[in-house]
C-alpha cells in the first residue's frame, strides 16, 4: 500500500522532494506574511486584485471557475484581510486621545470565527454534493476529477459540523505583544487549542481525500501540516492565522497554475480505495465527537458558555498563549 494510500507517485522521491518544497515553501511564506504587514497588506489585498484580472481574462480557460474554488479562494482571502485589520488597524479617540485598536472592539472578535464556519461549511456541502451526485462514482461537473461518493462523505460532513460547533472561546482572541523575538502581532487565539486543531487537520484531510482527490497530496497534506507546525513552534497560538495564511496563497498559486496538481509527474493521484476513504471519515468523525463530549463535559463542569466565554483558561495550552499577549 503507497503512502496515505495513493495509487501513483507517493512512493517517489523526487515526488517527495516537491512535497517538501510545497511545505516549506508555505511555511517560508507564512513566516514573511505574518511578521511584516505591508509584505501582509500586498499579498492579500493587492496581489489577489491582479490575479482576479488574470483568471477572468487572459488564464480564464486553465484556471478553475467553478463555484467552489472561487469561494474557497475568496473566503480564506477576505479571512486574511480581516484578520490584518484586526492585528493592525489602529486610530487615535478624538474623545480621550489615547490610541484605539480595532481587536479592542468585542464586535470585529465575531469575525474570526464566523470566516472559519464559513469556510467549513463550504466544504462540508461540497462532501454532501459529492455523497449525494456522486455515488458510485463519476467526474465532478465542474472540474475533470473523478470522485466516489459514499458513505464517508456524510459521515465526514457531519464531522465538519461538530468542528464548527466545537469552536469555543470567540471574544478571547487577542494580540501577540511584540518582542525582541517576534514582532509580528499574532492574531491569538488561547482557547483554540492542540485537540480542536487535530480533529479540524483530521476532518479537512477526509475532506481533501473524499473530494479533491487528486489535489489532496499537497492541498490535505503538505496544506494543512505547515500552519499546524507554526502553530505549535514559532507562531505559538495563532494557528487560525497561519491557515488562513496559507490557504489562500495556496489557493492563489493552485487558481494561476492548476496544472501543476492536475497533470505532469508531479501529479498524485487517489487509488480510489473505499476502505481508506471510510477510515479517514470515520477517523474525522471520532475526533470530533471527542472534541464535542469534552467541550460539552468542560461547559457544565464549569458551568460557562463555550462562546459567550473562554472555556479551557484552566489548561496550561491556554495559559501559555495568554501569557504572549498584550
């Protein structure tokens, strides 16, 4: 069996070496987006508005216009957007004449995890199309990737559902503060901890397998494991950041140049086996049905709001990256 259970490809170094590039080069990028905000400002502001010109006009017969990918691509773009104002924005009061954060507002900390939803819920219909259109087996109308439809992309949309559900701590997003090390203003999150993370890598891997098949080498794997990896070293608690981060500069590079994953020797390709397909949704599903029982057991135990309220300020994760913020 190849690795992750890939038909072509996987078992090759000098695939494996584009898989390093990829993931380093995500995670290089990250780096650069997030310690310097006008390299920040120009990638996803500037940047997107070219490239939006480029795919309607001169690349609109390579590049994917179907609902999904332009959704995917401009929602994890408006997510870094917003989250640069969060970081960012600041203005003198006229009143006091101190200076005033927008991350101060309680109103802008619902934008983190309304642009996450949203971006789960696209995928969760996207696995409930597949199920449904799919079954048995056929090529996505929009794009030419065969997909399988089956029970594993029910159970893994529900697995989508409970991750949103099971996303707590809303009004304690904060500012990393800035130090010698790291100037970067980290959008912080203390109470999105290592488990929820696990069982979104977890679900949104499932999700790749079951319904990009044939992009999920480098979008499921090497995508997800670079903003985990800053999250839990040098970005330290802004794991949300670095997936938006990177997930749109993905999703920038995959628009402009989708042969690079559809076609060529670099190309990985799904073995369209249904046991790892049901194992990997069934994997996701349990994760999340974990996540949803200790959140659930935390809230009554300690008789708080997951979302009005910060819920796990008693773990040492959480404690850890409170203590980077302002």
């Amino acid at each position: 069996m190849f690795v992750f259970n890939y038909e072509q490809g996987a078992t090759s170094l000098g695939v494996w070496g584009v898989w390093l590039i990829v993931f380093l080069m995500l995670f290089g990028l990250n780096e650069l987006t997030r310690r310097n905000k006008y390299i920040g400002f120009c990638s996803f502001v500037v940047l997107p508005i070219i490239l939006s010109i480029l795919w309607f006009t001169v690349l609109s017969d390579t590049t994917y216009t179907d609902w999904f990918h332009l959704a995917k691509v401009y929602s994890a773009t408006a997510g870094c957007i917003g989250f640069w104002c969060i970081r960012h924005v600041k203005w003198k009061s006229k009143v006091s004449g101190l200076e005033c954060r927008l991350a101060d507002k309680k109103w802008i900390l619902c934008f983190p995890p309304l642009i996450l939803s949203i971006n789960i819920m696209e995928a969760v219909v996207r696995d409930l199309q597949v199920g449904m259109q799919y079954a048995g087996g056929g090529y996505l109308a929009d794009e030419a990737m065969y997909v399988l439809g089956g029970p594993w992309n029910y159970m893994n949309a529900l697995a989508g559902i409970l991750n949103i559900i099971t996303i707590t701590g809303w009004f304690g997003i904060c500012i990393r503060k800035a130090s010698d090390k790291d100037k970067s203003q980290d959008m912080l999150w203390p109470d999105m901890l290592w488990f929820w993370i696990i069982a979104y890598d977890l679900w949104n891997f499932a999700y790749t397998y079951n319904c990009l098949p044939g992009h999920a080498w480098y979008c499921g794997f090497a995508l997800l494991l670079a903003p985990t990896v800053c999250a839990f070293t040098v970005g330290k608690g802004a794991w949300l950041q670095h997936r938006a981060h990177t997930l749109a500069l993905w999703c920038m590079f995959a628009q402009t140049f989708p042969a690079f994953i559809d076609q060529g020797k670099f190309a990985v390709a799904s073995s369209y086996n249904e046991t790892p397909l049901f194992v990997f949704s069934l994997a996701a599903l349990v994760a999340n049905v974990l996540v949803l029982i200790y959140m659930i057991n935390k809230s009554i135990k300690r008789k708080r709001s997951p979302y009005r309220n910060e819920l796990y300020v008693d773990l040492k994760g959480y404690q850890d990256v409170k203590s980077l913020s302002n």
